[in-house]
C-alpha cells in the first residue's frame, strides 16, 4: 500500500520558537497532500491542502501566516509552525492521495508528529 | 449539527461478539464514504470504503444508505486486537476542493 512518513515523530520546544514538520510520500507522487490537527479526544480537522507547486489552500479559522505550508515537490510537504505557543501543542497528522486506484478520494496518513510546546 | 456524528462509545464487548458502530453524517453532497481506525497515539489507517450496495471484507461490513444519510460498520467474531477507535470518514468535494471530515470516533474494547 501506499506509504506516508513524517518527520519528527515528535518534537518539544520552547514557546515562541519555530518548529518544521515534514511528510513524504515514499512510494508514489503525490500532488496533493492535507495537513491535519488532532487534539486530545477529538476528531482530526483539516488544516489545509497543500499543492504541489501552488500556494496551500487553508481551512476557516486557520492562519495562514502561523502556519506555513510548503509543497516543493511531489514527495514532500512541509508544515512550519511558527511562533509556536503552548496552545499549538496538538498531533499533527498529514495525508496524501495517490493518483488513480480504486478509490480516488483515498488518503493514507503519515504517522503523525506530535509537537510539545513549553 | 456535526457534519459527522457517532456514539463516542466506549463500547466494551467480549471477544467474539459481533459489534454494530453507526454514523450519520449532514451534508447531502457527500460522495464518498469511509471507516478509518485510529489505535491510541497512532494516525488513522484505512479500514474499508464505503458503498451504497454495502460491502464486506472478512469480519468487516459496511453499509451506506443516502436517504438516511446513515453508514455503518458490522464486526463479527470481534478479536481483541479489534480494539481501537473506529473514524466513521465522509469526502465531500466542492468545486474541486475535496474535503475529508472525521467524526470524533468510537472507541471499542475487546474484552478477552
């Protein structure tokens, strides 16, 4: 199937510092990738989209400033929190969707990173 | 109204029981469907899809009725390491803008 990695798995860092999460797609192109939020005992919410060579399309009630989303190529998305507050502390999730196969509509998730602000 | 509303559980079955999850989702221009589980601390991970003329992968059925807006996940012979949390997932794309929305989840343990 279809392989998504992120990168740190987890991160710890001091408010108002900037923290850079990765994700790849390991096995297939990917021209769109999301970006999402989970915090404890709730549901993931959509971040963002992220497409590859264009600017990212945010969610409502998103900063699109706090949150910088950069989609270089056609393996790697990255999500910069920036300024990071203790708030931001949440599991940071992104999924990318690989082009054709039986379900178009298909995601497949990366391991998540979950980010610790102090 | 939640765009996706489950029983948030927790439901607690012993092993081997047959367990039903339920889900209704808002928005009538959904169009695709999905059951994701979501083991504590870990991304969700693709169960099964969901269509209207209801599938079934093993233990697994799925069962999606758009009049009622309503899917449902069928688990027989439940296992212990069925024990997750069980995402009821709904697509909608508008103008070319696709959308996953999750409902909370509900959680399931086995119990052996």
């Amino acid at each position: 199937g279809a392989v998504v990695s992120q990168h740190p798995s987890w991160v710890i860092c001091k408010s108002g510092t900037s923290v850079k999460i990765e994700c790849r797609s390991l096995d297939f192109q990917a021209t769109t990738m999301f970006w999402y939020r989970q915090f404890p005992k709730q549901s993931l919410m959509l971040m963002a989209t992220s497409n590859e060579g264009s600017k990212a399309t945010y969610e409502q009630g998103v900063e699109k400033d706090k949150f910088l989303i950069n989609h270089a190529s056609l393996t790697l998305s990255t999500l910069t929190v920036t300024s990071a507050h203790p708030e931001d502390s949440s599991f940071y999730i992104c999924s990318a969707r690989p082009p054709g196969g039986t379900s178009y509509y298909e995601q497949y998730f990366g391991p998540g990173t979950r980010l610790t602000v102090t | 109204r939640k765009e996706v509303e489950q029983d948030p559980g927790p439901f607690n079955v012993p092993e081997g029981a047959t367990v039903a999850f339920n889900c209704t989702y808002s928005n009538s221009a959904s169009q695709s469907f999905f059951w994701y589980r979501q083991d504590c601390r870990k991304e969700p991970k693709l169960l099964m899809s969901v269509y209207s003329s209801g599938n079934e992968d093993g233990r697994f059925t799925a069962q999606l009725n758009r009049a009622s807006q309503y899917i449902s996940l069928l688990i027989r012979d439940s296992k212990l390491s069925d024990s997750a949390t069980y995402l009821c997932v709904v697509n909608r794309s508008n103008f070319g803008n696709e959308k996953l929305t999750f409902g909370t989840g509900t959680r399931l343990t086995i119990i052996p």
